[in-house]
C-alpha cells in the first residue's frame, strides 16, 4: 500500500501500473484463502465440536480462527482488485469493509495471542494464584474487550471514504491513494497511526514479550527432573511463538508508523 494524501505522485503511479502486482498479490491471496478457509473451518469444528470451549486457551484459539476466516472471507474482493488492474469497483461501503478487515485481522491476532502469552504465563509461573482468574468467562471478557477495543480504534476508517479516483490512470483505488481530506488534518492522521502502533502493537508486543520470557525463564529454572523433556518442549514452544510474533506483526507496524511521515 502506498498511502498519498494528496494527488499521486510518480512513485504511486508506477505502483499501480506496475504488472507484477496483478499477478504476485493476487496469487498470494488466493493461496491464503485456499488454505485459510478449510483451514480455519476444520479448526473451528475441532476446537468447537470434539474440544469444547471449556478453557481460556481454546477460547483464544477459537477467536483467532474465527478472525482468520473473517479475513480470508473477504480475500476474493481484494484478488479482483489487483487483477482489474487496482480498479475498485465495488463501491465505498465494500471497501471500507475489506480495510478494516485486514486491519481487524492483525491487531485481533496481536491482542489475542497477547491473551494467550498472558494465560500461559500465569499458568506456569503463578499456577494457583491465578487459578480464580483463568476461567471461561475471563477469557470471553477478555475476546469482547478485544473487540470493542478494535472497533473503537478502527472506526475512523470505517467511516470515511477510502476509495480514491485516479484520473491519470482512470481508475478508483481502495485505500492506496488516501484523499487529503480524509482526515480533518496532517496531525490528525499522524495521530491517529501513532495512536495503533501503540496501543494495538507497541504496548501488545511488550507484554507478550515480558510473559513468554519470563514463561522461559520459570520453565528452565523448573527443578523436576521427570519433566525436562517436557519443560524443552514448552520452551521451545514458547519461542517459536514469540517469534512469529515479532517476524509476522513487528514489520507492518513498523511500516505504518513511517506512513506517518506522509
């Protein structure tokens, strides 16, 4: 995405004429979806029919299922767009729909698998203090907060035009040449960026980071000499998860805050 907030300029130009991306985005998203849906379908149903929601951390991986597929839904939108040569035509509405989408996709990922660091976190460092706190009805608190958070934050977006109108090529883009107006300044904007990176990354990103080190730290300093192969197993776990979360979210975030000096 290039984000413009006035005309165009050559650089955004040659972005949308440029052929690789009717032929690289839409091949991406086609084989996210293809494998996102059934995917998805099939974990919902394992983890709602032969499991149950009967614990915080299927909770947490129900709400992320249920993301994902929301997001692989509105995939095949985004694959014409990029094969109709950037053209959206589609409407407003749609647009908008599919914008917050993507972006409802990832910072529901980041705070949800910040729900889980947390839970693993208290179950293996402060087992019995938290028992009281790590019960079904926390978790789904915990998925509704993460919702209302996200639909208040992404609510800008949802309610301004984010289609633009490029007269040089003649086509209408979906959030990749932003209009001046569509904020009521610069700052504003900038503020507004600002105000997700922080709140749905930075802030996320810092306590996922502090519970699976300290989860790490308690599991190696573990004295159960029965448990080590398990103890290497959930350490490793725990890493590997950790960074997936700084490969897969860090680096658009990190994007989306430079957009802030457009």
């Amino acid at each position: 995405m290039d984000v413009n907030m006035t005309r165009p300029d050559n650089a955004t130009i040659l972005m949308l004429r440029d052929p690789a991306i009717a032929v690289v985005l839409p091949a991406v998203y086609s084989l996210v979806a293809l494998v996102s849906i059934p995917g998805n379908l099939f974990s919902l149903w394992v983890l709602c029919r032969h499991i149950g929601p009967k614990t915080p951390s299927v909770i947490f991986m129900i709400n992320l299922s249920i993301t994902d597929l929301a997001l692989a839904c509105v995939l095949p939108f985004q694959i014409h767009y990029h094969c109709n040569g950037n053209h959206w035509v589609f409407g407003v509405l749609l647009c908008n729909a599919v914008t917050v989408a993507f972006y409802a996709n990832m910072y529901s990922s980041i705070l949800t698998m910040t729900c889980i660091s947390v839970d693993r976190f208290l179950g293996v460092v402060y087992p019995l203090a938290s028992a009281r706190w790590r019960r079904r009805r926390y978790a789904l608190a915990a998925c509704a907060a993460t919702w209302l958070l996200l639909l208040a934050a992404l609510s800008p977006l949802a309610r301004t035009d984010l289609t633009y109108a490029v007269d040089a090529l003649g086509i209408v883009t979906c959030f990749d040449v932003l209009k001046s107006n569509m904020l009521p300044s610069v700052a504003t904007w900038a503020a507004f960026l600002f105000t997700l990176f922080v709140v749905l990354f930075l802030v996320p990103f810092v306590v996922t980071v502090a519970c699976y080190t300290a989860t790490i730290l308690a599991l190696l300093r573990s004295a159960d000499p029965h448990g080590r192969a398990q103890r290497r197993r959930a350490v490793s776990l725990a890493a590997v998860v950790l960074l997936a979360f700084v490969a897969c979210f860090a680096p658009n975030n990190f994007v989306l805050l430079v957009h802030m000096q457009c």
